[in-house]
C-alpha cells in the first residue's frame, strides 16, 4: 500500500507552506510543487488556496486531507496488527496423558513470559475422541503416547521414548519371594497370568502394549482384566491390592505401596507432539512447538 503522495498533501496542509513541507518530506520544492498541480488536476478542483506566503485549505482541500489522514492511519493500524500476529495467538492443545498435563504446567508459564499476549485452550481428552479432533483440524496440538514408531508421520514430533514398567502390590507374594528391579517378559506372564490385570481402555498405547505382550507369551489373554481409566486411579487400585498393571515412569504414584518391575526386554511407549495438518506455523506457534520439542532434552 503506497501512500507516500497521501503524505505529501498532509505536509502541505500542516505546514501551509510549500518550501517547509519539502523540507519536511526531504523532497525538492518543484517535485512537490508539480505534484500538487497534477492531483488538483486530477481532482478537478483547487485543494489550496494560495494567500500570501501561505496555502490554505479549500473545502475539497479538507475532505481530501481528512481522507488522506483516515487512510494512513488505517495503514498504520494494519501493519500494527499485522505485527502483532508475531506475538498473539490462541492456541488450542489437547492431551491424553499425565506426562502431557505436566509437560503444560512446566511449559506454559515459561512460554508466556516471552509471548504475554497468546492465549491457550488446554484440554484432556480420551485417545479414540483425541484422534478424531485432530483428524477434523480441531485442535493445533496434542500430546499422545504411541506404542509403535511405525506411527510417526510429518504430522508427528517423536519428543522421548518412555519406559513401561509393571506394577505389583508389595503385599503381593511374588514381590515376598523377587524383590528385585527387574522380570523377564515371559515370567511376567508364567507368574502373573492369573493375577487381576488393571488395564488402560482399548486404543490406548498402553493397552496395545499389553495386548501384544499377551498375545506373544500366551495362546489367550488374561481371563481377569479390569478396564480403569487413568494412571493415578490404576495406582490406587494396585497399592490396595485389587490387581497388577503396566504403568509408563510418568505415571509412577504410591512408590510405599507398589513394587515397579523393570521388564526384559524393556517395554516402551512413545511420546509424542502432533500438530494437525497444513498447519502454517505463526510465530507464537512455532515458539511453542520448539518449546515442547525441548522440553525433555
């Protein structure tokens, strides 16, 4: 938006000279001069008067003038807003896990201190209703575990792998007998098969890791399985004794009361950052992004 000969007429109005607004506009006093000429002209009527050693504004003048003025005030304000994108955003984030409602309580407020104006709607949200808000493009983020890397796509940022440990009741007569950090995979199911299994719901990361745990060491899963939703209820339940359970680091709670068991080989989940497609990364966004991108490094 070229407004440069807008500011021309405005010098001349203010300073009702010709030789002060060149001076003013670093602009020869002929250049002007026949600038102002051609726009009356154009215009089809006088915009100033000339007085002695003054111009003065006729009637069209001071519309002309007026309106000049309402237009670079417009072009100002756009461009203001237009930077302020650099700095203002509404960031719309959702998470299924615990490790994801930690990541926003470290981050967030970290974040706002260098992008005051942005604002975020945070959420948590069940994976099978997760997936389908971003496949729809409603939200901008969201923070999921996955159990295989064969899930990473350009939508994806693989933040950390996860260890998933198995958790017992120390009350429980195989921790009596094996106090140790570590259970093979295939003990686990020769010991436990029996037990009660506090499992995450269907779609879960956790429990496809559990299904294929199952599936690898037995011709049919476990006949006592729990469906709970939540770490920290999963916890609770195995610290008083109501079952066993697989339980990502992130998710570890009531350490007096539970025994976690290292598995060999190890079992891992994924965690990772999604954005939704073809999004186009604004400045706050993009800040976001390498914050979280960094969180656990």
């Amino acid at each position: 938006m070229d407004i440069k000969y807008l500011t021309y007429i405005i010098a001349i109005a203010e300073e009702k000279n010709m030789t002060k607004a060149a001076e003013k506009l670093f602009v020869s006093q002929s250049s002007l001069s026949y600038y102002l000429s051609k726009l009356e002209q154009d215009v089809g009527t006088p915009l100033f008067l000339r007085a002695k050693n003054e111009l003065l504004l006729t009637p069209a003048g001071q519309l002309y003038v007026e309106a000049a003025q309402n237009v670079v005030e417009i072009k100002k304000q756009l461009y203001k807003n237009i930077s302020d994108l650099d700095h203002k955003a509404h960031i719309v984030i959702s998470t299924t896990s615990l490790w994801g409602n930690r990541l926003f309580a470290d981050v967030i407020p970290q974040f706002r201190e260098a992008f005051p104006d942005v604002t975020f709607e945070l959420s948590q949200t069940e994976i099978i209703f997760l997936e389908k808000e971003i496949a729809d493009g409603k939200v901008d983020f969201a923070l999921i575990s996955v159990d295989s890397k064969d899930e990473l796509d350009d939508t994806t940022e693989l933040l950390r792998e996860e260890e998933v440990l198995f958790a017992v009741p120390k009350n429980h007569p195989y921790c009596q007998s094996h106090p140790g950090a570590e259970i093979s995979q295939k003990e686990l199911m020769s010991s436990f098969y029996n037990d009660n299994f506090l499992l995450s719901r269907k779609g879960s990361a956790n429990r496809h890791l559990a299904n294929r745990l199952f599936t690898q060491y037995s011709a049919s899963p476990p006949s006592r399985i729990c469906e709970v939703n939540g770490l920290l209820l999963t916890c609770d339940m195995v610290a008083q004794g109501t079952g066993v359970a697989f339980i990502p680091v992130s998710g570890k709670a009531q350490e007096n009361l539970v025994h976690y068991y290292s598995l060999s080989p190890k079992l891992y989940r994924y965690n990772i950052l999604v954005h939704r497609k073809n999004l186009v990364l604004n400045r706050p966004e993009q800040a976001f992004f390498d914050f979280v991108k960094n969180y656990f490094h």
